[in-house]
C-alpha cells in the first residue's frame, strides 16, 4: 500500500455566498482517507491512525479502480442525520468480536468529497471542481450504500445553509473551485461555515497557576440565579 496522506484542514469563517466556491453538508463524522491498491484497501485517519480493522464493512471499497485514494467522512446515519456519540462509541471499539456486532448493528457510511488519486494518476494540482467530476462519475458506477458522494451546491448558500441547521446538520463547507489539495495544510481555500452559539455569561472565579492563573470559571443567570456553566482556558490575555 502507498504511504498514508494527511489530510487537507479547513478555516473558520462566516457564511458567505461566492460563485467560485461549492457548498457541502459539513458531515459530523471521523474525517478519514482511503486507498484502493491491487485489490488491497486501508482507511486512516487526521493522525494517519491505520482505522482498516475498526470498519471491516469498508471492504466495499475494493470495488474501486486500483490506484484510488479519496478523501471524505465516516458518519453513522439515524434518521438521516449523522449521530457522532453512536459514531464514536463505534469507532473506539478494539475486540474484534465486538466490531463484527456493531458491523451489522451500526454499519458505517463513507461520504465521500474528494479525489486524490485516479487508477495511480495524482489529481492534487487538478482543480476541486475536476477532482468531484471524476469522483462523482467513479461513484456512479458503484451501487454499494456504504459508499455516497457529498453533493455540492453552487449559489444560494444562505438558503443551503438554514436549511441544514435546521434539519440538524453541524453547517457547511464551502471550498473554492479551483482549489488544488494541500495535503496537511489548513487552507482558506476550504473553509467550515457553522452557526454561532453565544451565551452571555459572567466571570466568577478562576483556577490558579504558578503564575496567574489557569482558566476561568463562568457562570450564567439561570430563573433569576447565577449557574456554574464551565472554564475557558483560552481566548484572553494577562
């Protein structure tokens, strides 16, 4: 097998709407890669953790022209959205016996967003927008569930956007067209679209250092009373 590929990451930003960018469903799953080599497949993760043995349902990916590598999301679906605590709860098991279980209870699905390698040809300096045709025309001829493509969307993305939230989806990605794939690098050229949750709270205390301290302690009004709501141990200076 080819030696593992981390994976491109992501900026945070504001949502936006551009012509030169696709809008995904931001999938909240485990961010994983694969590759399809003479019959041979491995999945790994961000850390480029072998995750082969954890999902042996993934064997579909066979399937694949040898010299494949994609890029995407493992998710576990309920009632169409992703459920990442049943997710995670899968993806730390170790026993195999107990991953044949969950295998035929909670089979994982593979949405996938990118293509990296195409029958052993590079496609990184290929723009985004040939490297989804290609994967959206490679997947068309596989008809296995456990493998889907992650639609994308050109235009109105404030509607896109509203309407994921609201069916409980984490937000979007949007990534610019003509965005080649950097591998291991956070770029601007994808950036994570979610919806901003604020909560004005009050400082009540604080968690001491050797110098300073080490977080701080909120708390919020609650009924008419304050209510300890967590620490914050970044985001503020001396």
């Amino acid at each position: 097998m080819r030696t593992p590929i981390p994976p491109m990451l992501a900026t945070s930003a504001a949502p936006l709407d551009s012509l030169a960018y696709c809008f995904e469903v931001k999938w909240d799953g485990v961010r994983a890669l694969a590759a399809v080599d003479a019959g041979h497949w491995q999945v790994w993760g961000r850390a480029l953790a072998d995750y082969t043995p954890r999902y042996p349902e993934l064997e579909v990916l066979r399937s694949l022209p040898s010299g494949t590598v994609v890029d995407g999301e493992l998710v576990l679906l309920q009632d169409g959205r992703p459920d990442l605590p049943a997710l995670l709860r899968r993806h730390h098991l170790l026993d195999p016996a107990r991953i044949r279980h969950a295998r035929r209870q909670l089979p994982v699905r593979y949405v996938l967003f990118d293509l990296l390698y195409h029958q052993g040809r590079p496609l990184l300096h290929e723009p985004l927008v040939r490297r989804r045709a290609l994967l959206q025309e490679l997947l068309s001829t596989q008809k296995d569930p456990l493998l889907l493509f992650s639609t994308g969307l050109v235009g109105d993305s404030c509607a896109l956007f509203a309407q994921v939230v609201g069916q409980g989806h984490e937000g979007l990605m949007a990534k610019q067209q003509s965005s080649r794939y950097l591998p291991g690098k956070r770029s601007s050229s994808w950036r994570k679209l979610k919806p901003a949750q604020v909560l004005p709270c009050v400082i009540i205390g604080y968690t001491p250092a050797r110098s300073g301290w080490r977080s701080l302690l909120l708390a919020a009004v609650h009924q008419g009373n304050f209510r300890y709501v967590g620490q914050v141990a970044c985001g503020f200076t001396a």
